[in-house]
C-alpha cells in the first residue's frame, strides 16, 4: 500500500472524515511513531509508521476479497509448496488470500479463497454444515446397489460417511451431495464399492455454483453471494466432530 496524507490513512481506517482528521492533527491529537504530529500534509506509510489516536492505534483494515477458482487439475491447494503448481499461481493479487478447504491434486472445480480470518475459520470448520456437490467419473459402470451404498453411507478412515444425496447421470457417471469433507473422501467411499474414480469434479459449495467458469479462471462472489455466505455463518458453530 503507497504512502498518503495522514488524514486520508484516517479517513481509510474509518475513523473520521478527512476534514474532522485535519482537527485531530491540529489539535495534536495524533501520533506517528510515537510523536504528535500537527502539521497538515505529512505523509504516512500504512505498512511501516504506527499511527495513534488518543493513544489507540489507528489501522486500515483490508477490504475483504471472496473469489471463486475453477481449480484445474495438477494444482495443490496449498499456499506454497516446493515445485508444485499452487492455486494461488492462477490468481494474481496484491492481497494475501487463503484457500477454503482442499480439492485434492487431481481433482477440478470450485474452491473458494479469501482474505476474511473469520469467515474462512468458519467454513473450514468441521462442523460446519453446508453442501458440496460434486460430479464422479468412474472406472467401471456402476450399480443402482453401488449407488444405494454411496447414498446410505460407508467406512472410511475409522467411522461411517454421513448420508449423501446421489443421483446418476450415466452408466458411469453419477452426482454426490455431502455434508461433510474428509480427506479424499469421494475417492475412498467409491474405492469401497470396488470401483475407482477417473474424473471429480466439484460444480457447487453451499448457494455458489461453479456455472460455465473456465478452467483455471476466477471471480469475485457476488453480493448476493457474499452475503448468503456470511448469514449461513452467522449462527454459533457446534463443537467438533469427534
């Protein structure tokens, strides 16, 4: 972030108009660096000079950013990782921004990322209860039975898969809904049913679809979106799940 005036950083940080900020300096009610400043025009560096008023510290805080990804496969969801292709290489933004949850390496589709604390804590939580939809390519043609068990539940890593709404789309194709997201979880549930996946594809996350993006593209949520997400975090999150 460039350097400014100090009463536009004021008036950023949200703590009064530029004009009442002028008072402020004037008045030697502000610090930067520690000493009172009272010259109007003195420029501040929101990255490196502490600024203070009445004693408190004065910050900008960042706007939050929402995006959507159409995660290609290859690509880890991770921040940084030594050689390998990372998510955050097909989104080029001066903000700091943070996956929500994981699609493993070969796997496609909707990944949300943020630079909100609160609200990724929120979805990434283990107990939080929004949907993901996902779209399964599989290896051989698959049973009504197969899909009965993957709809009803199955063991994976030491306890039973929460019920799922499936649906077919072909004789190897089929759509999951979860409630949940263990680790390669869709992978191990149709490993179970003595198949195997060839292609996954995540198309929703809660109210956001993953629609006609392209791979390897990204859009900011909209406001609708963005406001859905915030409301559907908005009731206390339960303990963990055991």
């Amino acid at each position: 972030m460039p350097s400014m005036r100090l009463q536009k950083f004021l008036s950023q940080a949200g703590v009064c108009s530029r004009r009442k900020g002028e008072t402020y300096i004037q008045a030697g009610r502000i610090r930067i660096n520690g000493r009172p400043v009272t010259t109007l025009g003195v420029a501040v560096d929101p990255e490196k000079d502490r600024v203070e008023l009445d004693g408190r510290p004065v910050q900008i805080r960042e706007k939050p950013i929402y995006i959507a990804l159409h995660k290609p496969k290859g690509y880890v969801t991770t921040c940084s990782q030594k050689e390998k292709k990372i998510v955050l290489d097909l989104i080029q933004l001066p903000q700091r921004i943070y996956p929500i949850g994981r699609l493993d390496k070969d796997s496609t589709g909707l990944l949300l990322l943020t630079n909100d604390g609160a609200l990724h804590q929120c979805l990434s939580h283990p107990s939080f209860d929004h949907e993901k939809e996902y779209v399964v390519e599989v290896a051989q043609p698959i049973p009504a039975g197969a899909l009965r068990k993957l709809a009803e539940g199955l063991p994976v890593l030491g306890r039973k898969t929460r019920p799922a709404d499936v649906k077919r789309l072909g004789p190897r194709r089929f759509r999951i809904i979860l409630k949940e997201g263990r680790n390669r979880q869709i992978r191990r549930m149709v490993a179970k049913i003595g198949n195997e996946v060839k292609a996954l594809q995540r198309v929703r996350i809660a109210g956001i679809a993953l629609g006609d993006l392209a791979e390897g593209a990204w859009r900011h949520l909209t406001e609708q979106e963005v406001s859905a997400l915030l409301k559907s975090v908005a009731k206390p999150i339960k303990g963990t799940e055991g």
